[in-house]
C-alpha cells in the first residue's frame, strides 16, 4: 500500500471542524504543511492561539481521521507549531466569509 497525496490528506482534513467557530481546519489555515517522505507524512498545525482550549480535541480529530490514510509501516507524525503565528489572513475565503469577514 502507498501513502496517499497530499490532496488526499487535506481532504480528510476538512472533515476536522475547529468547535470554537464551525469551520474545517484546511480553510481557518491552521494546516501549516503536509509533507510526504520515504518514512511516512508529517502534518504541521497550529491553533488560532497558543490558549485554544479545544486544541488537544483538535488535534486528536485530526490524528483520526489522517490515520486511516497511512498505512503501516509508515509513521504519521502530527506536530503542533506556532510560528509563524496564527492570523485571520491564512483563512481561505470561503471561511472569511463563512464568519462574516469577506472583504
């Protein structure tokens, strides 16, 4: 079995809903990379800010639904990073809108 493309892996990534303001992680821009390796995938994200109470739900909805994706014996390494730090700017339109924030 191969490891899935990185479209893939965004895809599942939509399914993971940031339950402070209802929308996915991939359009909030908390998905700061997804890189795809001979030992497997690394997923860095981040979290609107370093005080995120729903940080750890967040990440371990993330870990379930990227799992089924990798399959053994590749490793998937799941980071939480905050540089750079988060802002409304990384948000895709859709969610800018989505929140009433469209320009």
């Amino acid at each position: 079995m191969s490891l899935p493309t990185e479209e893939a892996l965004r895809t599942v990534l939509r399914q993971v809903v940031d339950p402070e303001v209802g929308v996915n992680i991939v359009d909030l821009g908390l998905v700061y990379g997804i890189d795809i390796g001979d030992n497997g995938v690394v997923v860095r994200l981040t979290m609107t800010s370093p005080a995120c109470p729903m940080g750890d739900l967040v990440m371990d909805e993330a870990r379930a639904a990227l799992e089924p994706l990798v399959p053994e014996p590749y490793d998937l390494d799941l980071q939480l990073v905050w540089e750079p730090p988060w802002s409304p700017a990384l948000m895709s339109p859709k969610a800018k809108d989505t929140l009433g924030w469209g320009e």
